[in-house]
C-alpha cells in the first residue's frame, strides 16, 4: 500500500495522479490512498475510481481506523539447514 499526502494550494491534478498510478504500478502495490488538503479535480476522481485508488481529505485521513486499512500479511516458512562434510586425504 502506498499513501501519498499532498499539502498544496490546488487541488490533486491529471498529472499528478497519472504519477502515482505509474508508482503503484512499478512497485506492484496493491492498493493507494492519496490524502489531500485542496481536494480532487473531477478527472483526478474518475482516474481514482478506475484504477481503485482511494481519495481523502484531510478531515477523512485524520478521522480514518487506519488499523483497518494496514494488514500485513505473514508468511511463516521453516528452513532446515542441510550440511555434508567430505573429508580427503592430505595429499
């Protein structure tokens, strides 16, 4: 998951979604939040909700469970060394 906060005098812009869809992409994370102060212009909206990717306020990010939000998967997998030893004689 990657959560990126904008603290701008306008709102989240074309360009600056088209950004974070190609890091989502790159890292191969599975979901993104974009948190904003100034909102979203509507194409910023309809990009968001193509490509799943959730929008907040400020109001929202700060009012949000986020313990919901972040589960971390665990992988758990035991691994056995397996060492041989040869011996040879000294030559």
């Amino acid at each position: 998951m990657i959560i990126q906060c904008k603290n701008q005098g306008r709102p989240v812009d074309i360009i600056q979604i088209e950004s974070f869809v190609t890091m989502l992409k790159d890292v191969k994370a599975n979901k993104g939040i974009i948190v904003s102060n100034s909102g979203f212009s509507k194409s910023v909206i309809r990009i968001a909700k193509y490509y799943g990717i959730e929008l907040c306020s400020i109001h929202e990010a700060l009012n949000k469970d986020w313990s919901l939000e972040l589960n971390i998967p665990v992988i758990w997998d035991v691994l056995e060394a397996n060492v041989q030893i040869a011996l040879s004689p000294p030559n």
